[in-house]
C-alpha cells in the first residue's frame, strides 16, 4: 500500500512481503510513500448509518449478456507470471533474489501448479469456463522499477528490459491480479520518489495517471495507495485535508466514463500512527467520499476498497476495517505466491481487480457500478450478519459473482 501521508515523506517501503507477461506500461515521476500505517481495533457491529441493507434485488435485473470466452484455457499455465522464466523475482527487498518467477514458484510453492491468488479466489475453474480476463484491461497507479523503454510525450512504456527483476511494490501488486486474470491485458502508471509537492500538486498527478491510464483503454484502476490522516499534530486533526480534497473533487472537470471501477487498497497499520482502525477514520479520501454523500456531493468516479484476512478468514491485525464505508468495502486474502509469503492490503486489492476483470469479459454490457454491487451482494458474509463495520459485506466469492443469477443467498 502506497501511502500520501503529508505529501513531502521521502519514499519507504511499507511492505511484509516475505510478471510479466504481455503487459504495456505508462509512467510518471510522483511520490506516494508506502503506507505508514493507521492503527487500532474495535469488535463488529452491524453498519446503520449511511448504508443501505443486503439487498440482492439490485443485481438481478442487470444485462448478463454473456461476452466471447477465451479459446485458450488449455494453455493458461503458460499465460501466468509465475511460469515467467525470464526475469529475476524478489519476494521483497530484504529476501533471496530468484532467477525467475517459476524458480520461486518452484522452491516456495511446491505441491501446487498455480500461485496462491489463483487458489484462493477459486480462478482456476473459473477459467475453465473461458472466463480469463481475455480482452479486458487493467491499470495499476504504483510503484515500478522499470528504467527502459518508456515515451517521455506519451507515458506508455513500450519494452521491458529482461535485465529488470520482479522486485517492486507494484510489480508485485500486478503479479497477484495477473494470478487471477491471467489473459488481462495491464498497463501501470509509475510512481517515484519526488519531493515538496502541495497536497494539490499530488493530487493532480494521481488524476492525470487515472485519467491517462482511461484513456489507454483500462476499465479497472487498481490503486494501493492511500492519503492517511495527517499524522503531524498531537490530536490527529484531519480536517485541513478533507477540506482540501473536497475543494479539488468539486472543482474537477473530468467525468469517468461509467465503464470504469476504481478499486483500492483499504490500508495497513503496520508502524502505528493512526489510533484507529476504521478506514473513514484513517484515509482522507474514504472519509472525504463519505462526508460528500452525506451532503449529496455526487463522486466522479465508481470507488471501492478492499481490506484483508488472514487463513482462517478473520480480519489480519495490520489491515483497516469497512467503518462507516461498509457499504463499499470487502476482504480477501493477501499473499503473493505461498502461504504466508507476504501481507498487506496491497495484495488482497489485485484479487478483487482480477475478479472484476473476469466479469468483466463475461458480462461486457455491465457498467462499474454493475460490477462493484456484484462483487459486494454475492460476497461470503463474515462477522456479524450482514453488512458490519469490519467487514463490510465480506468476503470476495469469484465462484459466486461469475454466476450471480440463481446462485445468491440472503
């Protein structure tokens, strides 16, 4: 998870970690800091404040027009990262350097044929329907260590040097959606260290990534990053930024298609910070999203974001909770390649762009806002019944979203 915390930190890796493929790229210089945490606890409660109630109603008279499967399901295997025998992989910074991703696979996940992401988002037979991601697109706004082949006029990024390794945030974050949408086309939007920029000025360039990144033809806007409340005054006083992100939302005059889903991260509290756990009392935007509908400001974009749980399905000590945007918010799990190999909010949010992306290929006459209530209605209930504070809906059910119709239970 990428973190926007006060706008001027020098760049730091927040992750727990212990692709490529047929992939395009766009970059620009940006700093967003990795997530400097948000922390806290709290029991669940069920959600009654700005949330509307489980309602399956609202998906069952979509267009389920089914789009073209992929033809190609007998070679998946070779179509995913994890068989990528041609670039070095580093689980993190401080870990053993492989020669390629399918060493690793190798070595750390031995007994199974297809990384842990495929496995626990139940891809694997989704696939064999066809339902592969083909023709779909997703974009990635994230950190990348890629120094080659890239166009300074137009951001894409058209060659990847087999001399860079798999060794960065977002390269990791694509390496999970790649696990559950193996056919998905990518495109990532690079963001580096660069110092002293107004809360604006990175705003600004988020905007024009997400908006480059729409106009190269993505659907899905994964982003694990977050603007974290302000951590520099004793009484944690936000209100200075929400202000200012209110400002901005209101003056844009970009409107992004309906097609689109942004999708993010729900954020850690790996290094303290935050005292809290919740995600509206942690992240700028989701509280500034939430204050807005409270005054009936309309959002210019379909957003959800996505915490994580652990083996057993429980809610991991590091990750915020749903709060008051329950009515947004689902978990899922948050490893790379093996179990146990890694944590953070930043791997279970490319499981849910991956999903989408299937959905997507399936049912092509579906908007995002479609396909962000399919996601949340035919979610695994956890915690107390219902929508609830920790969970929001619960969690990601791939299996369950690709058949919506006559497969949901209230």
């Amino acid at each position: 998870m990428v973190n926007f915390m006060q706008f001027i930190q020098p760049f730091k890796s927040y992750s727990k970690f212990k692709s490529y493929s047929k992939w395009s790229f766009l970059w620009h210089p940006i700093l967003i800091t990795y997530l400097a945490s948000c922390g806290g606890g709290g029991g669940s409660s069920p959600v009654t404040t700005n949330n509307p109630p489980y309602d399956a109603s609202v998906i069952t008279d979509l267009d389920y027009t089914l789009g073209t499967p992929s033809t190609n399901t007998d070679n998946i295997a070779s179509l995913l990262s994890s068989n990528d025998e041609t670039r070095e992989f580093q689980l993190d910074n401080s870990s053993p350097v492989y020669s390629s991703p399918s060493a690793a696979h190798s070595a750390l996940n031995a007994g199974f044929d297809y990384p842990i992401a495929a496995r626990d988002t139940n891809a694997i037979e989704v696939w064999q329907d066809g339902w592969t991601g083909l023709g779909q697109t997703i974009g990635f706004i994230d950190k990348f260590d890629v120094d080659s082949g890239f166009d300074n006029e137009t951001g894409l990024i058209t060659v990847i040097s087999e001399n860079d390794a798999i060794n960065s945030h977002g390269e990791r974050v694509a390496f999970v959606a790649n696990s559950v949408a193996p056919e998905a086309d990518f495109i990532w939007y690079n963001v580096i260290e660069r110092t002293g920029l107004s809360f604006e000025e990175r705003f600004n360039l988020v905007e024009n990534a997400s908006i480059a990144l729409e106009n190269a033809g993505a659907l899905i806007i994964n982003n694990s990053w977050n603007v974290l409340r302000n951590e520099a005054t004793a009484d944690y006083s936000w209100e200075s930024n929400i202000t200012a992100l209110q400002n901005l939302l209101a003056n844009q005059d970009h409107i992004y298609s309906d097609e689109m889903l942004f999708i993010y991260s729900g954020g850690n509290i790996f290094e303290g910070g935050c005292p809290f756990k919740k995600i509206d009392e942690c992240d700028v935007t989701a509280k500034t999203i939430y204050e807005n509908r409270i005054l009936g400001i309309a959002d210019n974009r379909v957003r959800m974001w996505v915490g994580s749980v652990d083996e057993q399905n429980l809610i991991t000590s590091y990750s915020m909770e749903a709060g008051k945007m329950a009515n947004d918010f689902l978990v899922a799990p948050d490893d790379i390649l093996s179990a146990g190999d890694a944590e953070g909010t930043s791997l279970a949010a490319p499981r849910v762009s991956g999903a989408a992306a299937l959905l997507n290929q399936k049912f092509p006459n579906l908007d995002g806002n479609d396909i962000k209530n399919i996601l949340l209605q035919t979610a695994d209930d956890l915690g107390q019944e219902g929508i609830d504070d920790i969970y929001g809906y619960g969690l990601l059910d791939l299996s369950n979203a690709i058949s919506p119709i006559g497969s949901l239970t209230e």
